[in-house]
C-alpha cells in the first residue's frame, strides 16, 4: 500500500511546538505538506512566550527535506496564524487546532482568570482559527479541520471545570461546522487524545507514559485530514495505539402526553423507562429530538406512559 501523501497542500498546526502539535508538524511536513507551524511558547499554564518554540521545529521539517514557516501568535489572534498561511503559500487546506493550557484546581477555588484563560485558549483560540480560514475553504469547496477534546470534557474531570467545560465546547463546535461544511466539501472531526507531554508528565506514571508516545495519535488525524476522507462530525478517543469512535446514545425513554396530566408524579412513576438504555438509539441532530416532540403533541389526551421503541411504533405499557 502505498503511503498517505499530502503534497501542495498546506497544514496550520496550532501549539506546533511541542508535545502533540509537534508530532503532528513534523508528520505532515514528512509526507509533502507545507507547514505553518504556530507556537506562542509560553508555560503550559499559558505564562509568557518565545518564538524557540515554533523556531525549533520549523528547522527539524527543513532539515528533513521539508517545507515549514513560524508564526508565533497566540490562537486567540487566529486570524494572524492563517494570514502566515495565505501569505507564504497562498492557500490553507488543513487546519489542526491543538494549542492548549492547563488551569488545573478544584472548582471551589477556581477564579474567573483561570476560568476565562481556558475558554479563551481553547473556545476562542479553535473559534478564531477556523473562522479566518473558512473563507478560503469555502472558496475553494475543500477544506479539513481537526480539534481537540478530551476525556475531560467527555466524562468529567475532578479539578479541571474549566477545561472540561471547554473540551466539551469542541464537540458541538465540530459537529456544526461539519454540518455546515458538508456542502463545500469541508470535513471536521473532533479527538479526544492521550499522549505523554509536558501536560501529562506530571500527572502520569512513567511507564504509562512511555506507551503514550504523541506519535501514536498522529495516524488517525492523518486518515481524517486526507483528501480521500468522508469522515466529518465524528468523535474519536485516540492514544496508544487505541483508536475508538464515540457517538452519543439516547435511552429508549418515556414518552407522555404533554398536558396537564404530565405531572413530576407522572415522571417518577416511570422514572426506569427514562433511563432504559434497552433499544437505545443514536441520534445525530435535533431534528430526531423535534420527531418526538411531534409524537408526542399528536397524542390523545387519554394517553398516557407509552414508551418508544425507536422502530417508530409506539407501545402502551
Ligand atoms: P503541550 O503543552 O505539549 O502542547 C501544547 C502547545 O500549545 C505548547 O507548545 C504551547 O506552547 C502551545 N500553546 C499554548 N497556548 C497557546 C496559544 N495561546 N497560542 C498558540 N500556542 C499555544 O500539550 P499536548 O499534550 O501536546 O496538548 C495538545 C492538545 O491536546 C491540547 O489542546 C490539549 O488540551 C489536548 N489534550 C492532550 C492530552 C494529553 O494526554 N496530552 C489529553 C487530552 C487533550
């Protein structure tokens, strides 16, 4: 087989300087790709900046036979990252929106400068990014986008509301823009990734770590980005060589008429039915929630405690 190439196309990877981003820089500046490779090169707190960051890794794809160019702003400023993108190659194609912080501390003690630090970086900084190159992807009616979630804001995470609350954030995000990209042949998924890093040193044994190599999350990402890709809206755990696809799950659930008799009484006496994961289903959009609404306007007000069973019929129970 041969190997996945992405030559003339151009690859904006956010917080390229180390750790996950870097992995994935020099990838794509391996297998033909132009590269900008964004580092703000501040702490993983997200104190200070330095342009050795970004700097260190462009001379590593140059002196691999690659293309590769710096930029140093902070994502927040996203419009600036891909300006470096349309001025040095004329064109973007794949945007990988990884720069990150940590905030880590216990909800009680959390103050609202790590709070908004957090959004910014990662809400802001991935909203600023793929809405300066959108433009050019719709233009073009060919774009990619990869961000990044975690488990975090998938399950909770104790001490980390802050960033749990914005990793979660990147999923709607994507599943929108998917939505919305579809048309113009623009593509995104969104990872939920685990990898040894300046992030996790401290948090992780060493031997976990040690099979936690960022590497190991580049090759799905580069599935994703790749032209002959369809994948768009989805949501992946990725790390050591796992690689799983998430998806969201609706119990079969109650379905009541919504009158008076739709009582907190009502409710708790099937309170199971609720959580009945039994023939759950899986849905993609609102619209499979308004289809219930609908169902459920449409009953008679006798009616009352009927289940779903997602095959579209009804049972009485
Ligand atoms: P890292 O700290 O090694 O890399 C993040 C990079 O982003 C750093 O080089 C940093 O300088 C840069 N950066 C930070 N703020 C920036 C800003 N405002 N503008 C531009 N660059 C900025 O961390 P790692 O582990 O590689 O994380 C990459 C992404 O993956 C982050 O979004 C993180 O939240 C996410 N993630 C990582 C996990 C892991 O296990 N390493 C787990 C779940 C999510």
């Amino acid at each position: 087989m041969s190997e996945l190439r992405y030559d003339g196309q151009v690859v904006v990877v956010t917080g390229a300087g180390g750790g996950l981003g870097k992995a994935y820089a020099l990838f794509f500046g391996s297998r033909g790709a132009s590269v900008v490779v964004n580092d703000l090169g501040g702490s993983f707190k997200g104190e200070g900046n330095s342009t050795k960051a970004a700097d260190v890794i462009v001379d590593e794809i140059k002196a691999a036979g690659g293309k590769a160019v710096a930029n140093y702003n902070s994502v927040t400023d996203g419009d600036k990252i891909i300006e470096t993108a349309i001025q040095t190659y004329g064109r973007i194609d794949i945007l990988i929106n990884n720069a990150g912080i940590l905030r880590d501390i216990s909800f009680k003690n959390l103050s609202d400068k790590d709070w908004d630090l957090i959004i910014d970086v990662h809400v802001k900084g991935s909203y600023k990014c793929a809405r300066a190159a959108w433009p050019h992807f719709r233009k073009q009616k060919y774009g990619r986008v990869i961000n990044t979630a975690s488990a975090a804001g998938l399950f909770g995470s104790f001490g980390q509301t802050n960033y749990s609350a914005a990793k979660l954030a990147m999923v709607g995000f994507t599943e929108t823009l998917a939505k919305e990209g579809a048309k113009y042949n623009i593509l995104a998924n969104v990872i939920a990734p685990i990898a040894a890093s300046r992030m996790t040193e401290t948090v992780m044994p060493a031997d976990i770590l040690e099979n936690l190599k960022p590497d190991w999350v580049v090759p799905l990402v580069a599935v994703l980005v790749h032209k002959d890709s369809q994948e768009s809206g989805s949501i992946y755990e990725v790390g050591g060589g796992h690689v799983a696809k998430l998806r969201w799950e609706r119990a079969s659930g109650l379905l009541l008429k919504a009158d008076d008799t739709y009582t907190p009484g009502a409710l708790l006496k099937q309170w199971d039915q609720i959580s009945n994961f039994n023939g759950a289903e899986h849905p993609t959009g609102p619209a499979d929630f308004l289809a219930l609404l609908d169902k459920s306007m449409k009953m008679s007000p006798g009616d009352k405690g009927q289940t779903l069973d997602f095959t579209g019929k009804v049972a009485l129970v």
